[in-house]
C-alpha cells in the first residue's frame, strides 16, 4: 500500500512539473498571461510570480494583460 502512494505521488509530482513548465514556457513566448500560467500550471498567482521571480524569467505583463485577467476573476 505504501509503495503504491509513493508512486502515485511521484506521478502527481511530474505532471505538476510538466503542467508548470509548459505554463512557463508559454507566458515566456507571450501566449497567456501570468494569470493563466498560473491556472495551467495549478498553482496560485502568489507561487507563480515567485517562479517566475526565481527563475529570472523577465516580466511583460501588460495592461492589456490585468485587464484580461479582471475580466476572468
């Protein structure tokens, strides 16, 4: 039983892994905002901007982009 959670766990941490480098990857190309990175990747607005703060990822966030995420809250 517990080599089965363990292992479940495992799985749950890659495809967090692959949900937040594929958010990433797609606000450093312009295509969501913060916002959505956020959503896609499953993790609050706070922890993304933290990400994005760690990793040295520049910001481009927009007034467009506040006004699209306004609009989605």
């Amino acid at each position: 039983m517990a080599r089965l959670l363990t292992k479940a766990l495992k799985e749950f941490d890659k495809e967090k892994e692959i949900r937040l480098k594929h958010a990433l990857k797609s606000y450093q190309q312009g295509e969501i905002t913060l916002m959505e990175a956020a959503e896609v990747a499953g993790v609050p607005l706070w922890e993304i901007l933290e990400i994005v703060r760690e990793k040295k990822i520049p910001m481009h966030y927009t007034l467009e982009d506040v006004e699209k995420d306004i609009k989605s809250v």
